[in-house]
C-alpha cells in the first residue's frame, strides 16, 4: 500500500513539474541558444554553429569557416585534403 502512495505521489510530481522542465533550456556560452543553426564550413565541410563560425563574404555570398584556417586556405584556392 505504501509503495502505491509513493508511486502515485511521484506520477503527480512528474505531471507538475513536466512543463515546467520543459520549458527551461540551457544557454550555450556566447549567447547563443539551442536554435542556433548549424552551416557548413565549404572549405574542409565541418559543420559549426553559425554563431561560432568566421564569417567571410565572397561575391555577395556569406560564407562561414570553422578556422581562420580554413578561410585563409579557400581564399587561397587550396583543395581539401
């Protein structure tokens, strides 16, 4: 009998807090959240949060790295090993 007190207890807890916890989403460091979108850096292909890339215009496109790195070697015309 004490074992279904506790369990209904716990079952009403999970019903009240459910939204609750649903509700909270942990911000990532820089501000971003987790929404931020994911681009493809055209050089090496790894994928990076467009809020950490490094953001290169060329021909009136933008285009985001995941390294000065990589920037510098696209700006060059290296191919990706």
């Amino acid at each position: 009998m004490r074992g279904l007190l506790l369990l209904a207890g716990l079952v009403l807890c999970f019903i009240i807090l459910a939204p609750i916890l649903r509700g909270w989403r942990p911000r990532l460091p820089g501000g971003g959240d987790r929404r931020d979108q994911l681009v493809k850096d055209p050089f090496c292909g790894t994928y990076v949060l467009r809020s950490r890339a490094l953001r290169r215009e060329s021909g009136g496109e933008a285009l985001h790295f995941c390294s000065a790195d990589c920037a510098t070697r696209f700006a060059r015309g290296e191919r990706p090993v």
